[in-house]
C-alpha cells in the first residue's frame, strides 16, 4: 500500500518509522531536505501522487488545503477534511466546540485590536489570540501585560478569558473505520510561553474528559490518531484545542507496544488497531533550539532515550527532538526529567525557550516541574482505555 503524507516535518518522520514493519510505502509532501526525506520519498508532482496513492493523511494543520481537498474528493483524505477545515481558525475550533455543547473558557470575537481591548478590560484579564497560522504560542497576546501590541492587532480576533488553571493534560485517541476507540492513559502537561517543554503519563482525568473526545470523534466519524488539550480548572474541566493528528503531547506513546504513529498509520489504512498498553511511567522532554553537538548525549542517554529529527536550522524555541524517560514511579520519572531539563538547556532555558527574554529573564527561567500524578481514570462503556 502507499500512504501520502502532507507535510514532511517531524511527525511524518516519525510516522514514517512506524510503518518499518508494514508493506507500506511513504511518500510526503514538502522540502526535499525535510526531515522525513531520511526515509520517506519525496512527492514531485503532489497530485498526481494523491491519484496514485492509497490513502493521503497529514501531519500539521497548515498544509495545502487544495491538496487536502482533492484527495477528500477522491475519497483517500484520513481524518476527514472536516476536521482540517474546522483547524483553518481558531474562531472556527470555538463555533465547533460550542456546536457540540462541550465546555471551553468563555470566548468572544474581536473587530481588531480596540474593540479586543474593551473585552479584555470587562474581564479585566484576557489572551488575545490571532485566528490563523499560531502554534507554539505564537500569535497570543495576554492582557493586560501586552496591551500595546494588541492595540496594533487587525482583523478578526479571538478573545478568551483568562482562567486560573490547576494543570493542563492532554488525551490522544485512536478511532478506527470500524467505529472502535482506544484512549491513551492522559499526560500532564508542561508548558512555557504557549510552548510545551514535557510532559509525563499516565496521570488521572475525569470521566467526562473522555466523554468530550468520544463524542469529537464521533462527531464526523473520525479516523486516526487525535489529541485533545484540556484546563483543570476548580470547577472542572474545559477543552483547549484539537489536534487532529499525531502530536507532540503523545510522543511518550514511543515507549508503549503501540505508538501513537504506528497506529495512526494502522488506522488510516484500514489496519487493526493495537489496544495501547502502558509499561511504566514515562516522560517526554522537548529539545528546544539546541543543536545535536551541543547536548552532553552520553549524560542524556544515561536518563532516557533520545530521538532527533535532523533539521537543517536551529533557532530559539524551534523543536529539534525529544528525550522520553521510563522509570518503575512516577516519583523516579519526576526526578529524571530535572536532570535531563538541567542537561538540556542549563543557564541557557531563558534564551532558547522564553519568547520575551528581553523582559523576562527571571519570570519562568527555571520553569522545572513541581508535582507529578500517576494513576488513570476510566469512562468506562465500550471505548478503552490503557
């Protein structure tokens, strides 16, 4: 069989060595120097390529929407086009959510950066978020620290409340075409200036976190891998965002017998699906805007295992692999994951993870973890849970 990729960044290299095991052939679409090219093929006319393949999936929500759109005319597009198309703005992602009745944080949409000021100041705090393009933290504003740079916004914008959170966690799902669902354990997650620095599962989350995703998949009879962000917040919880493909909160997965990857993959093709089974506690730590000759690797392997995704730039904040660690308690993980943030970034963690570090030097710099969770919730019914 041969799967088409959009994109060729991390997540379709990854994607890529999952299926080693599988009569799959990869093809991408993106740079020829794209990560992905150290084992996919390259797509020289993209769509001849999607008339040619057995099923197109993608890895990132700022594909080519044309490509997209012509291979769900085709009938090849896994997850459904629907779910991309709801991506394309985060207004959008917020009329979604509303539509299906589960809870965010209160939201309203803006005519430019004035009017996003005077809702900002009714609620007296707020994060300011421009609809298209942001990932990582970019394209969010918080009010009041960042008035100015609101005031320049244009456009459409979309203004949230901003609530006082207890711990944010994230749960990826596997659905395949015959309606099965499996849940990944939750992770918690670890996040500076908008971007996540690691994460650790299995942690607890209500039975109505499940509840939500269920009913997202279910919604547009989704097929593959999806990871759902969520606020702990005092009085319960309230979803963030969709992700609707593999994701860097499920990259610890690469330590279970069941990948997020080789499951997307096994799901888009029409393949069982592995029920994911958790070993151990496991963590995940990003390597942010450091080149591979400047990490102690010897240091590093000794905590967990490293993976590297063999892009050609490295800039501040810019992900270029990952450190998952496995330990027999949470406790153990915990004190593992100081070790490798310490091994990573050092007196360097302002510089290379911090988006003001002109202004913030000291506020977040050693944003090491401070409490870990480990034991799971299930929702119970036919969906299943790890």
């Amino acid at each position: 069989m041969e799967l088409l990729i959009l994109g060729g960044g991390q997540l379709a290299l990854m994607l890529c060595w999952a299926v080693q095991r599988l009569p799959t052939v990869i093809k991408y679409v993106d740079a020829e120097s794209a990560p992905a090219s150290r084992c996919a093929e390259l797509a020289v006319d993209p769509y001849a390529e999607i008339e040619n393949s057995d099923v197109v999936t993608f890895e990132f929500e700022n594909v080519d929407f044309d490509l997209a759109t012509y291979a769900e005319k085709l009938g090849k597009l896994k997850p459904k086009l629907d779910y991309l198309r709801i991506k394309r703005s985060r207004i959008w992602e917020r009329e979604f959510f509303k539509s299906l009745g589960v809870p965010t944080v209160r939201w309203r949409v803006a005519n430019g950066g004035f009017e996003a000021l005077e809702i900002a100041r009714e609620w007296g705090k707020a994060v300011v978020k421009i609809p298209t393009g942001g990932y990582d933290g970019r394209g969010q504003y918080i009010y009041p620290r960042e008035s100015e740079l609101i005031e320049r916004l244009t456009g459409s914008l979309l203004v949230e409340e901003y609530v006082n959170i207890e711990r944010e966690f994230s749960i990826v799902a596997v659905r395949g075409e015959d309606g099965d669902v499996y849940f990944y354990p939750p992770a918690q997650n670890y996040y500076v200036d908008g971007i996540l620095v690691w994460n650790i599962a299995p942690v607890d989350a209500p039975p109505e976190a499940y509840d939500y995703v269920y009913k997202i998949l279910e919604w547009g009879k989704y097929v593959g891998i999806i990871a759902v962000e969520f606020f702990q917040t005092k009085n319960g919880v309230l979803i963030n965002e969709i992700a609707p493909r593999v994701h860097n909160t499920g990259h610890w997965t690469l330590e279970t017998d069941a990948s997020q990857f080789e499951n997307h993959v096994r799901a888009v093709l029409g393949l069982p699906i592995k029920e994911p089974k958790v070993l151990k506690p496991t963590a995940m730590v990003n390597i942010l805007g450091r080149r591979f000759d400047e990490l102690p690797v010897g240091e590093l392997e000794k905590v967990g295992k490293i993976y590297w995704y063999n892009k050609t730039e490295v800039k501040p904040r810019r992900k270029m692999g990952h450190v998952n660690i496995v330990g027999n308690t949470s406790r153990e993980v915990f004190e593992e994951v100081r070790k490798t943030l310490t091994l990573i970034y050092g007196r360097e963690f302002a510089r290379l993870v911090l988006k003001h570090t002109t202004t913030r030097q000291s506020e977040n710099s050693r944003n090491f973890p401070q409490s870990a969770h480990s034991s799971v919730s299930n929702a119970g019914g036919n969906r299943q849970i790890a």
